[in-house]
C-alpha cells in the first residue's frame, strides 16, 4: 500500500491491484482484500438477507439514475421547433411531467418499503433458539467477552476475541463501561450500539469456518480507530476444544525466570488485569489468562507475537497514543522475564 | 405621515396592508430618512440594519467560514493518505473532524442561505426591510460573535473534540476533561438565539409585510423554502438548544440529565440531537432549492413547471422532516416495530423530492435553456440531487442502514446532500444575483470553468467513497492500517 492520496482510493487501489493482506489478518480466501466488505460477501444468515437487499437497491436505483439523467440530458438537448422562438410556456404546462413521475416513483417507493421491510424481518431474529448467550462488555478502547455459564466455575473472560461454533445462532448482550461504542463484525451482521446503563441484543450465526474482523464503528474517543475485534467461527468440536482450554487457570510454572516474571506482573500489571486462579485480579484491562492463546493485541492493533507484545508493553504510548495502558518502563532484564512468564499464559 | 392609501380588492377576508407615504422635503421624509439610512463612517458601518447590507455580511462571512472548513478537510486528507501517517496526533484530527462539521453545518450551510433570504425577501416581497431591522442585525453579529467563539478555542488546542453530534457520555466531564466540549455547547447556545431570532423575522415579514397583490400563491419558491426553513427551526432549534444547555449544567453545575451512574440517559441526547439535527438538514436544503426552483426558469425562458405542487411537495418535505429523525439512530437498539415505522417515513420522504426533480426536468425539457454558468450549476445540482437523494434511500432502508451507518457510504451521502444541494445552488445563485448584488455582471468563462472544475472535482472526490463505504471503510478513524484494505 504505497502512494494512495486519500482515504476512499485506498480502498479501490487495493481492491484493483488485489494486494493480499498480511497473513495473520486473512479472515478467509474471498475478503482476504478487504476484510469488512459486508456489500460483496456475507458469511451468515443475519447479514445475507441485507446483502441481497443491497443488491437489490443498488442496482434498482442505479437503473433509475441512469434514466433520470438521459431524461435531464434530452431535456437540455432536443431540438426545439424554430418556429415559434420567442413564446413563452404556459404556467399550467407539463405539470403530467410531476403527475405521473411522482406517481412512477411512488410505486417504486413503496415496494421498495415493502421490501425493506420484509428483509428487516429476516434479520430481527435467528431461526431458531441461541445456542449460545455472549456478553460483550465496549471499553476504552477494547472489548470484553464473557462467556456465561450458571456454574461460575465454567464461565470465563477473554478479550477482543469471540470464538463461534459454525452453523448456530449466536446471542450477543451488548453493555458498555463507559462511552458508546457500536459493535460491527459487517459479513456477519449490521452494527448496534454498546449504550451505557442498557444491555442491547445482537444476533450473530456463521456459515462457514473463519476469521471474521470487526470494528468499533462509533466514535468514542481517542484510540477509536483501534477497537477492533475478530470472531473465530469454528467447528463444534473445535469450540467445545477451545472453550475447554479457556476455562482452565493458568497453569503455575516455577522456573526462575518465569518466578521473577510473575513477580514483576503482580507488582506492575495486576492492578488492572486479572489472570484468574492467582492473585492477579484487576478488572479494568483485558483478562489475560490466556494471552498466548489470541491472534491479536491491543485491540486489533499487533498480531500476538513474543516480539509484538515486548513493543507494546514498553511502547504503548507510541502504539497507541491516549490507550489507558502506560508505558511501562522496565529494565531488558525485566522485560525478558516478564515475557517468559506470559508465555506460559496459553 | 401624510394620507394613507389603503388597498382593498377583495374586499374581504384579505389582510389589508397599511401603507404610508411622505411627499419629498417634508419633515416626515427626512425624518424617515433619519430611521431608514445607515450613519456614516465606522458607527454606521457597525450599527446598520439595512436587510442588504446584513445579507451581504452574512454570505461573505458564510463563505469564510466555508474555506476554513475546506482547509481542515485537507488536512484530515493529508492525513489519511497514507496507512499509518503521523502527520497529526489523533486529538488534533478529531478536533479537526468535529471543527469541520461544526463549521460546514452550523457556520456555513444555514448562514449563507440567511444571506440570500435577508438580501432577496424584502426585494421579491416588497416590504422596506425586514420586519425587525435590528433584530435581523442582532442576529447577524451572535451568529459572527459564535462562530469567532469556536474557532477561538483552536489556537489554544482545546476546540470541540467529541464529533458535530457530540454524543454523551463522551462529552460528559469524565471522558472529556477540556473545555473543548463546554466551547461547543455555549457556541451552540448562542448560535441557537441567532437562528431563532432569523427564524422569527422571516416568518413575521412574510405574513405581515407583503406588497399588495403578493399572494400566497404568487411568492417565489424561495421564499417558500425559507418560510418551511424558518418555522422549522422555531421547532427544532429549542430542542438542541436545551440538550446543549443540559449538557452545560451537567458539566458545570453537576446536574445529571446524561450521566448513567446517577440514573441519567445517555439516548436523551441523541433523540434531543436528532430531533433538532433532522428538520435541520431540510432547513439547510429547502432554500436552495428555491434558489434553483426560481432561477432556473429564467435560463429556461419560461415559467416554472407545478409551482403549486412544488410549493406543497416543499412543505410536506419539512412536515415529513419531522418524523424521520430515528434514522439516526436505528442502531440503538430499538425495537423492530418503531424501526418499521420510522424506516417507512424515512424512504416516503423522498417522493415529495421526486416532485421537485421532475418540476426541474419539466421546465428545462419544455423551455428553451441558455447554457449560462448559473444554468450549468443548476443542471449539474440536478444530477447531485438525484444521486444524494439515492444514496439517502439506501441509508433509510434500516438493515441497509445498520451496514451503512458510521462509514464512508454516509460521509459520501451527505456531502452529496450538503454540497450538492447547497453548495451549488449557492454558487449558481451566486452568479445570477451577482449584478443585483453588486451592479456588474462575473466573467462567464471564467465561470464555465469553475462549474466543470467543481463538478468533475466533486464528483472525482466523493463517489469513490460511496465504494469505500460499501466495501465496510469505517468514518472517524485517525488513521488505517494498511491490511485493512
């Protein structure tokens, strides 16, 4: 992506010179190129039906524009009768001109209405019964996910990352912890606001197995451009696998460098993240009991690697200027046991 | 004052305008002269009330306040041209974001409208002046004073950061500690009592000081437009003046209408925004399209086609206004009845422009147009409109909406709306009113030039976006990184 001179041109350079994205990103073969385009792919029931009506609508109007404008180019070019060039039309002529264009366009309107409304049928509800409920909790400028469950000691935190099983409708509650913020995953459905003091419901359902992004889509502040999240749609095996794997604690390691680690995390990390089964508790950053096991970092903005999560625990303030996090200033040995024992959170 | 000639044709149920006259030289005349003419030197430049002279303020002002809102949008551009670009910290390019919208919104769009109407009514009316000349002029310098209020914050670093519709609790003390949002609020405040007060003179000047013979059915569709523009913002101007005002108090006084810890609700504020932000954007169009409505008939060389039922399809659009500003907020999470309705409303509101399209095909298929460069600017607001007015029913079609809303789609929707439908009939009004402005006629090729300029140049920036926003390109966001395509 090099010399594109605006916003909307970056998106079409990309599309036409068909650049592949880095690989951590790919969601799957086809929105690889631009991972939130809802208008050519969606991958589940509740953003099909809005596709189609996209669709549909577009190429309706964009038949109806084309008219208009030939009608408004003949109009300003037909020939006109040299005959009598200087009378002047009457008042009362051509008003059929807006009878029947308004009465034309009525009907269009209205079964366009119909339309519409029917597709927002469609999507209000799944088909059937969630088999999963989520709630997904908007921060400043991250996204909780909590995975309920009537035995507390089944439910688990986790952060920015929504694992799906594929082909099931999904209930996602909507809450928000301190300014509004929209949740967006656009191929598997439209956005809903993250309003303080409600809990709003969204319904996601994936059709297929991937890695779907998603992005805060009303602006809250700062670091708004990077809130973004990803739901993983994996197979039922795969889910129960993973959520298996989350509901575990952290595993305790007592190798020197881990302990030494562990040591500087309680001292400087722990006030706002919580590894569960320790004495870490925080609750205003990410859970981080299993880290290692997450694509990303900080809202979308790293891929999870050793060397990504040194940057953006030294650098934070650089990364993401305003993020709630600060810069932690840590000697190289700290630093290389801290990351030896965050390693251990998989 | 000398006899009064009163004029009663009909008699009856007509109101019957008073109308005075003084003989030249006597006392009465100069005395009238005394009221009417502006004092020379400085303190009459400051305290004059004449209607033109203040329309003239207005545009120039208006126009200023257009290219300062230009030079911001360039510069978020800059910004934005490159993945990862550092170019400006993300407080300045919100502050930017927001100052450009508070600028082409509030300072830009409504006031050069005001200039045209505050020059043009009393001349297509006939009355002397406005109804309350000082009035008018008291509305001018707030409208100024408000607009010099906002832009004030900037060198400081501390203009309004939190978006043009400045949702809370983002705007509320604990996420926005400066004085950025309490600049805004105040501004809005005051802005609020300059349309007002506009408002009321408008309204009071057409119902009560038109020349003899101007009936309801004879007045220029601008004067239309202006009038639905005006008792609209009567309406709606008090709702976002109480929400700026509620915001205010919960900032400095510790109230707390918005504040969720303390039982407040934050969608207060968006209907309260919307409420007001709706009817606006019709007030801020409906003028110019009487721009178009009544100057676009002289290059056609014949009368305008339906001047009745573009008069009424011009009063439905603003009655219509009213009940569409959920469309703002179909993502809130309501429920899917109240989202029927409004979505319903929100897509019936195009048929009264389907009126006007057609009334402006009409009379250019059946006249006999002069390609003069206010004619090209009229013809090419067509095409704008029409597409502005699709991409609105894209957006009012609520699943649509839910993918549309907050990206590129919306942001290329209305600056279709807004510079299409305003910008250019200004311009194109512009060069037709010129020589009644300012007695001399602009250079015709140099017109030309800057219609196709405009036209290709707008068309170049804003409709790739429309792609950009199908293709899920999200709005306010300081800067892209590159695999997001």
């Amino acid at each position: 992506m090099k010399g594109s001179t605006s916003g909307c041109r970056f998106n079409c350079i990309v599309l036409l010179c068909g650049l592949v994205a880095t690989p951590g990103f790919a969601a799957s073969a086809e929105n690889r190129i631009a991972p939130l385009n809802y208008f050519l792919h969606s991958y589940g029931p509740a953003s099909t039906p809005t596709m189609h009506l996209g669709w549909g609508f577009a190429a309706l109007l964009a038949i109806i524009f084309i008219i208009i404008a030939l009608l408004l180019a003949v109009a300003v070019f037909h020939k006109r009768s040299v005959e009598e060039p200087r009378s002047m039309g009457r008042e009362e002529q051509g008003v059929m001109w807006i009878y029947i264009g308004t009465g034309l366009s009525t009907c269009i309107l209205l079964a366009m209405t119909i339309y519409m409304l029917i597709t927002l049928n469609k999507i209000a509800k799944p088909m059937h019964a969630p088999a999963l409920t989520l709630t997904v909790t908007g921060y400043d400028w991250w996204w909780k996910v909590e995975y309920e469950n009537g035995d507390s000691s089944r439910r688990f935190v986790t952060a920015n990352e929504i694992h799906i099983p594929v082909g099931q409708p999904v209930l996602i509650k909507l809450k928000s912890a301190d300014v509004i913020h929209t949740f967006w995953v656009p191929v598997l459905a439209g956005k809903t606001q993250a309003i303080p003091g409600l809990t709003n419901q969204q319904w996601i359902e994936a059709d297929v197995e991937g890695v779907y992004l998603g992005q805060c889509t009303q602006y809250c502040g700062l670091q708004h451009a990077h809130m973004g999240l990803e739901v993983v749609a994996q197979s039922e095996a795969e889910f129960r696998a993973w959520q298996d794997a989350q509901r575990k604690t952290a595993a305790t390691v007592s190798a020197g460098d881990v302990n030494t680690g562990w040591k500087i995390f309680l001292d400087q990390c722990a006030g706002c993240h919580a590894v569960r089964g320790t004495e870490a508790k925080g609750a205003h950053g990410p859970d981080l009991t299993h880290l290692s096991s997450r694509r990303l970092l900080a809202g979308g903005l790293l891929t999870n690697t050793p060397d990504h999560l040194v940057q953006w625990i030294t650098r934070t303030q650089e990364l993401k200027p305003g993020a709630r996090m600060p810069s932690m200033a840590l000697t190289a040995a700290e630093i290389s046991a801290l990351s030896a024992f965050l390693s251990t959170l998989n | 004052m000398a006899d009064v000639a009163q004029d009663t044709p009909n008699l009856n149920l007509t109101r019957v305008p008073e109308i005075g006259s003084a003989t030249i030289g006597s006392t009465a005349e100069k005395h009238l002269a005394e009221l009417w003419e502006s004092a020379p030197g400085w303190r009459g430049w400051l305290s004059t009330v004449d209607h033109k002279t203040i329309g003239i303020r207005y545009l120039v002002t208006a126009f200023i306040f257009l290219l300062m809102g230009g030079v911001e949008a360039l510069i978020m551009r800059v910004q934005l041209a490159r993945p990862n670009q550092t170019l400006l910290t993300p407080e300045q390019y919100n502050q930017l974001f927001t100052m450009h919208g508070i600028t082409m919104i509030f300072l830009y769009s409504l006031p050069v409208l005001s200039g045209f109407s505050n020059y043009l009514w009393p001349l297509m009316l006939g009355s002397r002046d406005m109804a309350f000349p000082r009035l008018n002029a008291l509305s001018y310098w707030i409208f100024l004073f408000a607009g010099i209020f906002l832009y004030a914050s900037f060198p400081l670093g501390e203009a309004p950061n939190a978006g043009w519709f400045n949702y809370v609790p983002f705007a509320e003390l604990n996420y926005n500690t400066g004085p950025n949002i309490d600049v805004y609020a105040l501004g809005m405040v005051l802005l609020g009592i300059s349309t007002t007060v506009g408002s009321i003179n408008f309204i009071v000047t057409l119902f009560r000081m038109r020349a003899p013979g101007m009936s309801i059915g004879r007045v220029p569709i601008l004067v239309w437009g202006t009038l639905t523009a005006s008792v609209a913002n009567v309406f709606a101007v008090p709702s976002v003046s109480l929400a700026f005002f509620l915001l205010w108090l919960d900032r400095q006084m510790g109230t707390h209408f918005f504040d969720v810890i303390n039982g407040g609700k934050p969608l207060l504020w968006q209907h309260l925004f919307w409420m007001f932000g709706h009817p606006w954007v019709y007030a801020v169009v409906l003028p110019a399209m009487g721009i178009v409505f009544d100057a676009l008939p002289t290059f056609c060389r014949r009368p305008l086609v339906g001047y009745s039922a573009v008069a009424l399809s011009t009063m439905a659009t603003m009655l219509l206004g009213f009940g569409v500003w959920i469309h703002h907020m179909f993502a809130t999470g309501l429920p899917t009845l109240a989202l029927s309705f409004f979505g319903a409303t929100s897509m019936v509101i195009s048929i009264p422009s389907g009126v006007a399209v057609f009334a402006w095909i009409a009379t250019i298929w059946l006249g006999r147009p002069v390609f003069n460069t206010p004619f090209l600017f009229f013809a090419g607001f067509v095409i704008l409109f029409v597409i502005g007015g699709f991409s609105g029913v894209m957006v009012a079609a609520v699943p649509l909406d839910l993918q549309l809303n907050e990206t590129y789609f919306i942001v290329a929707h209305l600056h279709y709306v807004l510079l299409g439908i305003n910008v250019f009939p200004v311009v194109g009004g512009i060069y037709y009113w010129f020589p009644k402005f300012f007695g001399r006629m602009m250079n015709e090729n140099l017109g030309k030039w800057s219609f196709w300029v405009m036209f290709i140049g707008f068309n170049l920036g804003f409709f790739p976006m429309h792609v950009a926003g199908l293709l899920g390109m999200p709005r306010r966001i300081y800067t892209y990184a590159p695999h997001m395509g």
